[in-house]
C-alpha cells in the first residue's frame, strides 16, 4: 500500500494529541499505536495509517519536544503553534473541502503543502466569516 497525506488523520491525531495535553512541562507517550486507535476519532483508521501519519506530523515539526520510539509510539510535550493553527484552519469546513479538492487534482500532497494551502483559504475565507 502505497501511504499518502490524508489530511483528515493528520487533523484528527492532532486532535487527539492537542486534547492528552493537560498540564505543561510533562512529557506524554503514547507507547504503541494500538494506543491510539482508543481514542474515537482515531477507530476509523488502521494502525499503518496511525503510524504513517504520526511519522509525518513528527518529520513535520508539529510535536513539541517530539520523539518516535523505537518499538513503535510516540511522546511530546505538546503540539507546536504550527500544528494549532493547522487544525484550526482545517476545523473551518470550507478549508477541508478545498484540500480535498487539491488533492483529488494532483493525487497527493506533502504536510507543509497542505498547511499552506489550508492557510491560504482560511484567509479567503475571513471575510465571509466577518459579514
């Protein structure tokens, strides 16, 4: 199976790592990625989808004080403001719809891609927010 961004994961594990986040200065694991299909927005996945895009949130700097564990897992501190302002951009429904459209055109997308893209129409989109 060949792996591609789905940005709907990605915004959901962020999710989920943005809401394990209750006090600073503590380091969380998540010691398998078994763990993480506990979580609800996470069951809809796989487990090789789990890990493909917790491995691209990490190479992406989204994890603050982030490190991949060798057996499989992940720990952080917290998510970066980067990846805040990617899950507030994709919280937008328009913005999702417009990634998704970018995405069926060109096949698929890096992260940093779809972060730019996201943030771009969040942008367009404010003013409409504003009327």
């Amino acid at each position: 199976i060949i792996m591609q961004i789905n940005p709907e994961c990605v915004k959901d594990i962020l999710s989920v790592f943005e809401s394990v986040v209750t006090k600073s200065g503590t380091t969380y694991t998540i010691s398998s990625w078994y763990e993480l299909m506990d979580f609800d927005p996470l069951r809809k996945y796989s487990v090789d989808e789990i890990s493909y895009h917790c491995q691209q949130i990490y190479l992406s700097d989204y994890l603050y004080n982030g490190k991949m564990l060798a057996q499989g897992g992940i720990s952080f501190m917290d998510i970066t403001p980067n990846a805040h302002a990617f899950l507030a951009n994709m919280r937008i429904p328009t913005v999702s719809k417009t990634i998704q459209k970018f995405i069926t055109l060109v096949g698929s997308a890096s992260l940093q891609q779809i972060a730019s893209i996201a943030s771009e129409a969040a942008l367009n989109y404010l003013p409409q927010l504003l009327k």
